[in-house]
C-alpha cells in the first residue's frame, strides 16, 4: 500500500527482499523444545506456503524479486554453534530451499541463498552486507548492545575489505531491533 497509495511518481524495477534468519525460534536451549508451539520441521511445513503466497504477492506488486538469504543461530540442529556445515546443517537452509523449489518457475524471483554466513550486493552506488550478527558478542552496562554492533561491524569491514569484498552498509539482526544509523 505504502508504494502504490502514499507515494507517488516512483517507478520501482523490483526490490530485495532480505530473509536475516532467526525465522524458527529453533532447540537452541532445552527449554525451547519444550515450550515452543510445535516443532521446527512442523513450523516449517506451516510457513512456507504463506511465504510464498508472500513473495508472489511482492513480485505482482513491484515486478522483480531479488531474495538474499543467511542462515543464523536459531535454526542450528546443534546446541553450540558448529564450525562444519553451518549452513546445510540449518532449518533457515532447508526453509529458503523449499521457498526457492516452490517459487523456480516465476522468472520475476530470484535467490542468493548464501554458503556462507554473509552476503554482500550492491544497489545503485551502494554496497551491503548481510549477515545475521549472532558471531558479534559482548555489550553490557551504560553501552548496551552498541559495543558489539561496532566492533562486529569493524572487525567484518576489515576481513571484507581483505578479501576485495567491501561493503558501505551493514545489515544484521541478531538483537531483533531496528536501529539506523549506529
């Protein structure tokens, strides 16, 4: 509503639709098991056709879909994160790839489902890099969760920058807030 009622005079050639994981609150700690509402595999199976009714729904609206994924913390099938398979070993993997089987024959969307826990495009002049924040730790006291966006922040900007992948904005949500501009 908001690109078609509220603003006029904008043509949109599609948009991005970022999917930061966290998707399934997951078995992370024991108490999840218990007290979510059902199951992953479960919660699975109820979402996804919602989401893909979700994201024809964006395609008819704005044309193109270009979808970026991570997988994060809470859908890990382990209790600590792994250093092996944290992707393919994930319900957020599993998640985006039955979205993608459902969507592969609508040529307006297309995927970036990372190997990786991050992934960067570039819109116009603009680099992004999207990663979940679950490998940023600490922050406590007068500084909040500030502390480890920086630092988070800094330390992949280094590696990025090593690597010939710099980025100019950082997209995460580890912490499930929206703050601009920290």
């Amino acid at each position: 509503q908001l690109g078609k009622k509220y603003i006029a005079g904008i043509k949109f050639d599609g948009l991005y639709l970022l999917l930061g994981g966290d998707i399934f609150s997951g078995n992370i700690h024991e108490e999840l098991k218990e007290t979510n509402e059902c199951t992953i595999i479960e919660s699975v199976l109820f979402w996804t056709p919602y989401l893909v009714s979700g994201i024809k729904h964006l395609a008819d609206n704005f044309g193109n879909v270009h979808i970026l994924c991570v997988v994060v913390n809470h859908g890990r099938l382990s209790r600590k994160p792994p250093a092996k398979n944290r992707v393919q070993d994930n319900f957020d993997f599993l998640f985006y790839n039955m979205l993608a089987m459902q969507l592969k024959n609508d040529e307006r969307i297309t995927w970036d489902s990372s190997a990786s826990p991050d992934t960067t495009f570039k819109q116009h002049d603009t680099r992004f890099c999207l990663t979940h924040g679950d490998q940023f730790h600490g922050g406590n006291g007068i500084s909040g969760a500030i502390l480890p966006w920086k630092l988070g922040d800094h330390r992949k900007r280094k590696k990025s920058q090593a690597i010939g992948k710099p980025y100019d904005i950082l997209v995460f949500g580890h912490w499930h807030t929206l703050t601009l501009g920290v």
